[in-house]
C-alpha cells in the first residue's frame, strides 16, 4: 500500500486538548505510520487521547501519550465572531492605481472585531486575505494571512566597492557566478552545503512543527524561491547627502528578493489551519482567521514567524555571501528590509499594535528600505518618513497589474527578449509571467507615496537571474 499523508485539516474531526498535542499527533502519524490508511490513523489519535495511560509505553506513540498525561486540559472551545456592518477608517495611497479588488479586500479586513487601523500601498492588488499592499494593526492578535505564506519575503541589497561600469564589463563573469551560486524553484539546494548561525537557533526545537522542518531548512539555506524573486547585478546611483553615507556616484551593485522557503509556507499552513478551527469567521473572511497573542497556539506562532524571519535573512546573507567571494567583491554598505512580516510596534497614538505588513515596507522615520521595480525598470532605496496615515509604510515593489496567467496567456517570450534587448538586461531563467508589462510603472507607483519615502538612491538591473517558468 502506498504512503498516505494526513494534513492538519484531517485532524479537525478531532477535539484536541492542546495545539501542541494536536501538531505532536500529526507528526508522529506522517512519520512513523506512513503506510497505515488515513481512516485508521485517526482511529489510533482517538484512541491514544481517550487511553493515554495505555500508551506511555509505545516506542513511537509515548510521546503522545506522556503529553497528555502531564497535562490534560479542558477540549478546546472555538469562538465564532461576527464583523461589523461598516468598515474601520482606511487610508489609501494611490488610490487610482489600485484595483478594486483589493480594495474591498481591505474593507472586509476593516470589519474584523480586532482591526484597529489600517492602510492600503499604490502597488496594492487582490491577494489571499489580507490584500497584497495592505497593512494592519490589530490588539495583541496576529492573522497568519496578514503575513502571508512567504513569511519574511524580503529584500537585501550590497553596495559593491566598483564602479557601476564594471557590471557591464563583467557580464559574462557575473552569469556565470550567478548560474553556480544561486539555486531557484520550489524545491533542490545548491551542491555546496551551506552553513549559518540560524541553523543552530534554539527555536528550531521549541516545537515539533519547527523540529521537523529543521532538515529541510538546512538544505534550502541559501537557495531561492520561483516567481517573482531573483538575484541581480546592476547599478546604484546616489547623490550627495544620501543617508546611505555614501559619496554621490555610481556604483555596481547585488540586490536579491525572496523568503523563507519551505519553513515559512509550512507554518503558515499550519497556523492558518489552526486560526481557522479556533477563530470561527463569516465565510467570506475566513482566511481572516486569528490567534491571541495569549494562547499556545499564537505564542507558537509568533515564536515561528519570527524564526522564519531571521532564517530568510540567512538566507540572502549566505547569497551575497557566495557571489562576493566567488567574484571577489567586497561590500561597501548594505540594506535590507521583510516586506511580508507582522510587527509589535507603538503607532504614534502611543499605543502598542500588531501591524500586518504583506507585501509592504516599513517606513518609520529613518528606516531604510528597498522597492523593486521589474527584471528592466528602475529600484529604488528608499528611507520612511513616519507617516501616521500608512502606519510608517510604503509599497513594496511596482505591484501586479496582470495576474500570471493572464501575464502568461498576452506576452509572449520573444516580446520578452525584445524588451531585454532594448534595455540592455541580460536574463538567466526567468518567464513571461514576470515580464516587465506584467507590472504597475513604478514611477507613478513612487509618485504616489512622496510622503512616504525619500529616495536614497536608484537601482538599474542588469544581468537577473529568475526561476524559470
């Protein structure tokens, strides 16, 4: 008989007393039961929670079962809420350049009983709950898909100690270091085995979901995801009294944007799974669902996300790690920033918030960040200006105008080609579906948030490295 896999969705015909027995049983069944039919698998867990004592004994089901008989609380009860006939008060930036969709998206996300603010970014578009550009606070509550399956998506860029004229004089060296240290897709590593502190962080053990998940982060380090994020080379120029520190000129540049890989999108399946039983919302804002910052569940959370976090950014630190040496560059300066994160931070009401950023930059005073453009339009850096009405954020790239397929179904690979060859972009992978007309301008996007962010400087790709379709 072939493997069957249970998923947390398969255990919601079961009252579990905790989160962590309810993880701890799904581990144990896809581990050590992988050939026992599904249907038996759940009549083992109902066993084990009614007769725990009949089990502490069992090679691999103990765990289980001392679990419970050390702690055996209450089954857990689920709270259903209703949303509130009118949407809270959000601010919009660009708003013309924002489709409909994703405003309504953010009006439903207004009339949850925890929203307390928000705002909506000009590169904003329809997403899977929260919209895509939409920011949120909440009181001591996080929304897993307020963060998004790609948690700690993110940007990182190193200011190169050459001249930006290097980059086009080294295009067949920089190919080059590109094909052999960077690795896109949604699975695979590269050949050399990559190593980082984070790989030995002590969360990595804190709960079963985060232990099984340790090898797999271990080979993915390094390596990153498909669609929209790349790896590139180009050029930076900065005028003089950046905040960059840097004096004004050109300079070559590494810029990089992607996650946390399979350990980001597999807490956030869990933890939305989880939010979904225990926070019972109106079908059309299900994906709404949230965890209290009080409960196991949403320490849980909260302990993971921030783990996927810090292991995102191990993993663009190890990226332009690699390509630096492999081409012996040094650093001049560096700047990165998440864009799909949630934030404990103190709005400037001097209240203490839970702010959903998906698909957002920070943008408190100072902050220094980084908006994409397209594989062939301009980035920009960028520092906040701590804007009460965006919640100290900014957009995060140009944003999607056509959606990937319909990207896919209009532009063709040889009008991509065109497009490359006529500004001067040399492409490793990459599709028609992040083609440059794929996307918003990114220079009305920038228009429309200029009380927002300064520009510090302006990136320029050059030779991009992309997942193929």
């Amino acid at each position: 008989m072939g493997k069957q896999k249970l998923t947390i969705q398969d255990l919601a015909v079961i009252d579990f007393p905790t989160d962590v027995t309810r993880s701890l049983a799904l581990n144990i069944m896809n581990r050590h039961f992988k050939h026992t039919p599904n249907d038996e698998k759940l009549t083992i867990i109902n066993d084990v929670l009614q007769n725990p004592g009949n089990y502490t004994g069992h090679s691999t089901l103990s765990i289980l079962a001392l679990k419970l008989v050390a702690k055996a609380p209450p089954l857990q009860t689920f709270d259903t809420y209703t949303l509130a006939d009118e949407p809270a008060h959000f601010d919009l930036f660009g708003s013309k350049h924002i489709e409909l969709g994703a405003v309504q998206q953010m009006a439903l996300a207004m009339r949850l009983p925890i929203a307390v603010k928000g705002a909506l970014m000009p590169d904003a578009h329809a997403g899977y709950g929260l919209p895509i550009g939409g920011v949120l606070a909440t009181r001591q509550a996080v929304i897993p898909y307020g963060v998004g399956m790609d948690i700690g998506c993110r940007m990182a860029l190193s200011v190169l100690d050459v001249p930006g004229s290097y980059i086009d004089r080294h295009v067949y060296e920089l190919k080059k270091a590109l094909g052999a240290e960077t690795h896109f897709g949604n699975d695979g590593s590269l050949d050399t085995p990559q190593d980082h502190a984070v790989l030995d962080h002590p969360d990595f053990q804190r709960t079963p979901l985060l232990r099984k998940l340790h090898g797999k982060a271990v080979r993915q380090l390094s390596s990153s995801g498909s669609g929209n994020h790349f790896v590139e080379f180009g050029t930076i120029t900065v005028e003089a009294g950046n905040r960059l520190q840097l004096p004004a000129g050109t300079y070559g540049a590494l810029l990089s944007h992607s996650g946390s890989r399979s350990l980001g999108a597999n807490i956030a399946q869990e933890y939305t799974a989880i939010a979904m039983d225990r926070c019972r919302l109106p079908r059309e804002a299900k994906s709404l669902a949230w965890l209290d910052l009080d409960s196991e569940a949403g320490q849980e959370y909260w302990l993971s996300m921030n783990l996927a976090g810090a292991y995102a950014q191990a993993c663009h630190d190890r990226i332009h790690a690699n390509l630096c040496r492999a081409l012996g560059l040094s650093v001049l300066h560096t700047v990165e920033n998440h864009h799909n994160f949630a934030w404990q931070e103190t709005l400037h009401d001097g209240e203490t918030y839970i702010v959903h950023r998906k698909g957002a930059t920070p943008a408190a005073y100072g902050d220094m960040g980084i908006i994409p453009g397209s594989m062939t339009t301009p980035g920009y850096i960028v520092s906040g200006k701590g804007n009460e009405a965006s919640l100290n954020s900014a957009a995060h790239g140009a944003g999607r105008q056509l959606s990937r397929q319909r990207a896919k179904n209009s532009i063709t690979m040889s009008s991509l080609r065109k497009t490359l060859a006529r500004e001067k972009v040399t492409l490793l992978g990459g599709s028609a579906e992040e083609a440059p007309e794929a996307y918003k301008d990114i220079g009305l996007v920038m228009s429309s948030q200029t009380t927002l962010v300064n520009v510090e400087g302006i990136f320029h790709p050059r030779v991009v490295r992309m997942a193929r379709d």
